[in-house]
C-alpha cells in the first residue's frame, strides 16, 4: 500500500516536464541575456552633438562631440549633454531588459 501523498514508483510525469521546462527557459533566459549584454546601445543629445555608444552592461564604448559643441566659454551646457546623451544610452539598455524580462516572463511556470 503506497503512503498517502507520496509518488510511488519516482517523480511524475508531469513535475517532470515542468523541470525540464524550466531548464530549458534558464538556458534560454541566459542566452538571450548574453545577447543583450553584447548589444550596442546609443544615447544622443543636442540634437546629436554628443552621442554615446554603450553596451548591454552600461560600458562606455565610444564618446563622440561635436566641435561646434565644444565652447570653452560655456563648458556647462557640453557637461550636460553629456549626462543627457549617457542617460539616454542608459534608458534605451533599460528598456531592452525589460523587454527581454517581459518575453521571458510570457512563457509561465503553471504556479510556479
């Protein structure tokens, strides 16, 4: 007589697909977010006068400014589209993540 609320005979079937469902959503959440750390990103500010090239981890690849941009009598306003053109870059990383978590959240455990 089997004990009551045990699983005779092993696992079943079904926690069994549900395992393997969830390996197989962990290898594809890691690979998707491997691309996204690898992925380019571009902030731009004053209308493009500064532009920044970031990856996926919010490392700086590239910082580009326009001479015109660059008034030695108004260093102030070339700071701040800096800071705007990375928070820019910074967002759009943002919003590809979430992006990502959304996708990956669709698929569901069934309770889990």
């Amino acid at each position: 007589m089997a004990k009551r609320g045990g699983f005779p005979g092993g696992m079943p079937g079904n926690m069994n697909n549900m395992l393997k469902q969830a390996q197989r959503m962990q290898r594809q959440m890691e690979e998707q977010q491997k691309e996204l750390e690898e992925k380019e990103f571009i902030g731009t500010a004053g209308g493009g006068a500064v532009s920044i090239v970031i990856t996926g981890k919010n490392s700086v690849k590239k910082v580009s400014i326009d001479p015109d941009a660059c008034d030695p009598e108004d260093v102030e306003t070339l700071e701040e589209l800096v800071m705007l053109a990375m928070n820019d870059a910074s967002a759009k990383v943002a919003e590809a993540n979430e992006a990502l978590m959304g996708r990956l959240g669709g698929f569901g455990l069934g309770g889990f």
